[in-house]
C-alpha cells in the first residue's frame, strides 16, 4: 500500500526545518561573535592585570636580580599582588630568568616544585606576550593564561629579568556557552510550537477545499455530477482551483446532458424511419397492405430509408469535422467562387419552393483564408436552410460585404420569426421548433450544428437574427494577404 503523507506534515516539515536552520545560523553567528568579543575583553584584562603586576615589581626591584629583591623586601608587593588577585579573581605568578618562582597568589601553589612548559617561557622571557589556554603542568584542568615579560633599564638597553602570568579559570565561558544554549532551546521549542499552531491552521484551511474537491471527484466518478465545492470566498491559489473545478463540474455536467440529450434525438431519430421501414415492410410482406397499395408504401420505404441514410452521413461528417485539425488545411481561395457552387446546387430546391434570389455578390474575386470545401458546405447549408423555411414566393438573398480584415457572408429569408430563446439553440444538434418539425419531415437537425463546429474551427464567428418574419445568417472569414499561403504552409 502507498504510503500518504499529508499536505500538513510536508508542510510543517519544511516550516520547521526553516526556523531550525534560521536558528541554527542566528545562534551559531551570534555565539562567535559573543565568544570573540568575550574572549578578547578577558585577554585585555589579563594583560592589563599582569602588565600591572610586572611594573609593580619592576618598580620594587633596585637591580636586574629579582632573587635579591624579593630576598627581604616582597611583603608589599605580596600584599598588592593578593588584594589585585581578590578583586579581579585572577592568580598571579611571578618567576625570574632561571624558572624559579618568587611569588603567587594562589595558596595552592606555596611551597611546590613549579616547572612551566618551555613554550611559556621561552616565549615570554623573550620579551614577548603569551595568551592561550594551558594547565602550565600544575593544574587539574585548563585555565586562560596570559603572561608577559618584566623588564628593566640597563647601560646595554633593556633587559627581561623575569615574568608574571595573569591565571583565571574558564568556567565563564562555559557559564556563558551553557546560557547561550538553554536561551537557545528554550527559544527554539517556542518558535516550533509557534509554526506548529500556525501550520495546524494554515494546512487546515488549505486541505479543507482539496479534501472536498476530493470527495466530489469520486462522486463524479460514481455518475453524481450535481455536487460543488464551496470557495468559502477564498482569492488566492486554492480558492481559483476550487474555482476551476466547479467551471469543469457546471463543464461535465452540461457534457453529460448534451450527451444524455444526443443518445435521446438519435434514439428518436432512428427509430422513426426504422419503426416505418420495419411496419410497412411487415405489412407488405404478411398481406396487411393491399397488392394495388404496395408500390405506395414501397415509395415510403424509399424515403425513409434515404432519410435515414441522411442522417447516418450527416453524423459521420459530424464526427470526422470534430476530429480533424482545420487550421493546417486553410488555404486562400476565392469566395465568390463558392457562393455561386451553392446557389447552382439549390438551384432546383429554390425552383421548386417559388422563390426569388438577390444574390450581392462581387464579380471581383474576394479571397479568404481557409478550407474552401467546408466553407462551400457551410453557404450550402445556411441557404438550404434558408430556402427550406422561407415562405413561398419571397425573396432569397446571399450577400457578401468587407469590413476591415473581414469578408461578411449574409444569407437571409422571409418567413416565420423565431422566438429569441430559440436563437442560440438553433446550432445544437437535432434541435427542431416544434413547427419546424412537423413541416421539415426530411430534416435530422444537424446542418446548422455543423455549420457552426465548421466556423468554429476556423476561428470565425455565426450569428443570427430574426425580426418582423426577416431571418439573418451572417458569418465571417479572414481576408487573404499576399503571404498568406506560405505562412500557412510553414505553419
């Protein structure tokens, strides 16, 4: 089984691994710096300390031999040497030339044997300053030690004639690095708690809407398209998805009506002529219809078997329209060309209804982009249409107009006026007006769907307006241009 992991733990994983190294950075900079600026305050003050001690004792000295000096006469500098050691907390060591140690104020250290390391010494009676942390092979643990030379004026320049260390214990840096990291838990543990509530909430009202749309995508699954999801008035990312998806829901459901719709007019449709063809064949065949009858109704099996044949062509057409890619056939031709092919096509219907014909058309060639066989269907189409419901002995007119990049197509009748909310129904496959029907009996309601799904294609717009008995078609193509056959070639 796939293991899930939720939106909010990703979530509060990545908050939290934020704040920790966001933490982790902070305290690691501001621990260097602390330690560093402590690290040289404490070195300034040994130094300053034992550079105190070492002129004390350069002053107490008479001679270059700090042995004799402080042979009899080291009480007061003893004396300082403690009371500076009680206020700073710091022990103070002072040794001559030969490693001997002459005084220290720490009681520990009275009366032993002291060797220092030679890294020390060798450094300071140089006349240079020592500062690192060593245990000077005396002490248990490691200590700060700062020590520096004392020296004295001589005929032959000055001399180093001894040295004091300046000794204090670690423990406030450890003391300070102990503070640092229980400030630095304790903030920590605040700041994850604080991401935890805030991720708690934010993932909540993130995963609320995701979860539903969830729930509705099995419900769809199940055939249930009616069910929404709630933006909650939500404007960022999730309330536009939440969005989306209703856009597709209100989308498959009206996919799911046209479909439901399709299944019931091709139901309809088909089963008229076949319920005729099977019903009068029967009765020709079992002797229901008189012999002197038979031819009749052999007539209407003719017909309704054309009709039907009709309608099973028109739906392939349908079909195979929705499933090529229009766009790389466009090619410029000539409309005019095309609009004469249809009106010689309708040439018998229009006789045979009584009509006149006003056809506006340029004897100039007027050329469009697109596919010229579609586009001779589509005027064959609106002027089939045209002709079929215009009353007879009226006028039928097929016009063709420019405006700006556009040719404007126009085919119009006299007849019935359609009722306003019928207008947009007009190109849904099999759609009739009740008495457009009763009148149409060889129509299957699919020549103005494919007019339109053909002008769709191409990019163009339909559109139709009855008034006072007058019913317009009107569609548009794009003008031809010079390179207009090598752009579409090298598209």
């Amino acid at each position: 089984m796939k293991r899930f992991r939720g939106i909010y733990w990703s979530q509060f994983t990545l908050t939290a691994g934020m704040v920790l190294l966001t933490l982790l950075l902070l305290g690691t900079s501001f621990f260097t710096l602390s330690y560093t600026y402590l690290m040289s305050e404490k070195q300034q003050e040994l130094r300053e300390k034992a550079q105190m001690v070492a002129d004390l004792t350069h002053t107490y000295a008479n001679s270059g031999s700090l042995s004799e000096t402080f042979g009899g006469r080291n009480q007061g500098l003893q004396i300082i040497a403690q009371v500076a050691s009680s206020i700073s907390d710091i022990d103070f060591l002072i040794w001559d030339t030969g490693n001997n140690t002459l005084l220290t104020t720490d009681a520990a250290l009275e009366g032993m044997e002291i060797s220092l390391p030679s890294s020390v010494t060798e450094r300071v009676l140089a006349g240079d300053t020592y500062t690192g942390m060593t245990n000077l092979n005396i002490y248990p643990t490691r200590k700060y030690v700062v020590g520096v030379p004392i020296t004295t004026e001589t005929l032959l320049g000055t001399k180093v004639v001894g040295m004091v260390l300046a000794v204090t214990e670690a423990n406030s840096l450890t003391e300070m690095w102990r503070a640092f990291l229980g400030i630095f838990g304790m903030t920590s543990i605040t700041v994850i708690l604080i991401a935890f509530v805030a991720s708690s909430v934010t993932a909540m009202r993130q995963t609320k809407p995701i979860k539903e749309m969830a729930v509705a995508a099995r419900r769809f699954a199940e055939g249930n398209f009616d069910i929404r999801v709630n933006p909650s008035g939500r404007e960022d990312e999730v309330g536009e998805l939440a969005e989306a998806f209703n856009a597709m829901a209100d989308s498959l459901q009206e996919t799911e009506r046209q479909r439901r719709e399709f299944i019931a007019n091709i139901s309809h449709e088909l089963k008229t002529p076949m319920t005729t063809i099977s019903g009068y064949a029967e009765g020709i065949l079992d002797g229901t219809i008189p012999h002197e009858q038979e031819e009749h109704y052999l007539h209407i099996i003719s017909d309704e078997s054309r009709r039907l044949s009709r309608l099973v062509r028109r739906m392939l057409d349908v079909s195979q329209l929705q499933s090529i890619d229009l766009l790389k056939e466009k090619a410029p031709f000539d409309i005019c060309e095309s609009m004469r092919r249809a009106l010689i096509s309708l040439e018998k219907k229009i006789t045979d209804r009584n009509l006149d014909v006003e056809a506006d058309i340029p004897d100039e060639p007027t050329m469009v982009l697109g596919d010229k066989e579609l586009i001779t269907q589509v005027i064959y189409n609106l002027l089939e249409n045209a002709a079929k419901f215009a009353y007879s002995g009226t006028t039928l007119y097929l016009g063709l107009s420019t405006r700006g990049e556009k040719a404007m197509v126009s085919v119009r009748n006299v007849g019935d006026t359609i009722a306003p909310e019928e207008i947009p129904r007009l190109f849904e496959r099999f759609h009739k007006t009740d008495k457009s029907r009763s009148e149409d009996k060889d129509g299957v309601g699919l020549g103005l769907y494919i007019v339109k799904t053909i002008l769709d294609q191409h990019r163009e717009q339909l559109r139709a307006s009855s008034e006072n008995g007058v019913t317009t078609f009107t569609f548009t193509m794009t003008l031809a241009t010079p390179d207009s056959g090598k752009t579409v070639h090298e598209r």
